[in-house]
C-alpha cells in the first residue's frame, strides 16, 4: 500500500488498463510477480542514441578479449610518442609481452592518480590492479600505424572498479592519438564522457529495470521501473 498521494482516491485496475495514458492514479493492489528474480539482472546497459539496451558483459567475456588480443606483440614502433612514455616487459613464462603507454601532461608524467594509462597484453587480473593505481586504464593492441582499442564487447575504459562501454552500432572508434588533445588541456581530469567523444564512442549508461505485476479484484497491470 502507498500512503502517499492521500488527495488520490483508489482507482481499479480495470479502469486504468482502459484509459488513455498518460493519466495519474493511486492504487490498492497486491504484487503478484517481479522479474528479475536476482537483483544484480536489473542492471543493463542503455544506448541513450538507438534506444538499445544489453546485458552487462561478465568478467570472463572480457577475459577471453584480454586472452585473444595478447596474442598480438606490442609493435615497438608504437612505442614512445610525443605525448606518452611507453614501458614493456616479457612475462616470467616468456609466454606473453606486455606493454604500458603512461599519458603525458606538457611533456611531464604525473602522479598515478591523476595518470592515464593505456595497457597491451594485460590479463584481467593485471587491469585491475592497475586500475586501482592509476586514474584511468584503458586495453588496447596495436595496429599498422596506431594504437587502437580492442572490441567493444569489452571495457573501453576502467575508472577504479566502473567499466564504462560503448553501444557497438553507434560507434566509430578513432585511434588512440585522439587523446592526445585532451592531454594538452590545462585542466586535466580525464572524464569518461569526454574520453568517450575524441574516440568515437557512444557512450552506455548503466539503467536499473525492473518489472512487476500489480493484481486487484478487477484485473492485472504491468508496471515497469526504468531509471539511471
């Protein structure tokens, strides 16, 4: 039962199912059924462009990227740019060669914390250290002239412990060197909105849905929760 809305008097099911919407009512109903059972389903990811909603990727379809995008070298030619300092190592298993790209502010590396980084050949456990290090992460691999980031069924970018992704139908992905205009700016404060804009990327947004089934003596009703 709602308390609130007391100027409301109760209105039936059967009246609002036939009456044109949008209209504002006050009900007395019993709740039948809800979906999602599990409360962590009713988190989705929104295209605020197409309208389009998904699931949120798990962890191990990231993985898989990860596992599938280490198998291509880091091209040294990529490395050290005017606007980045690169690093690279060779796994103790000599299995794997990793390479990190340290985003540069006026030529000068800054503290983790306010450093973006660009990682090749990271596992999903590595990233994640890292992101708990340094400002920003983003997984890339490199390609004939650029770097360039992976599929976007992966995270694009990682900001602590959020993943933030794009809608693959509305995006054009542009190279890396694009974010090297944001790291001329005078304030520095690598936004994922505006990370998302110089990369081509239609930004998701996390919704929460939910949808339940409302019963009275004189019918059903579905009500859907949609919200940011």
């Amino acid at each position: 039962v709602l308390t609130d809305h007391q100027d409301f008097s109760n209105t039936e099911l059967k009246t609002i199912t036939n009456s044109p919407a949008p209209q504002q009512y006050r009900i007395r109903a019993k709740l039948r059924t809800y979906k999602p059972q599990k409360l962590h389903q009713s988190v989705k990811l929104h295209c605020s462009k197409c309208n389009s909603l998904q699931e949120v990727p798990d962890r191990d379809d990231f993985d898989v990227i990860l596992h599938n995008s280490a198998t291509t070298a880091p091209n040294p030619e990529l490395h050290n740019a005017s606007w980045y300092e690169s690093v690279t190592w060779t796994t103790q298993d000599q299995r794997r060669e990793i390479a990190i790209h340290f985003v540069k502010r006026d030529e000068m590396l800054q503290h983790p914390e306010d450093t973006l980084i660009m990682i090749e050949g990271g596992t999903l456990k590595e990233i994640w250290k890292l992101a708990k290090r340094f400002k920003c992460v983003i997984p890339v691999r490199s390609a004939e002239d650029d770097l360039e980031l992976l599929d976007l069924s992966a995270p694009f970018l990682l900001q602590g412990n959020v993943k933030y992704y794009g809608c693959k139908k509305c995006s054009t992905p542009k190279p890396m060197k694009n974010l090297s205009s944001i790291a001329a700016e005078q304030q520095l404060s690598w936004e994922p909105t505006e990370i998302a804009q110089v990369l081509g990327i239609e930004l998701l947004q996390y919704v929460f849905i939910m949808k339940f089934t409302l019963v009275d003596e004189t019918g059903a009703l579905n009500a859907y929760l949609f919200d940011y």
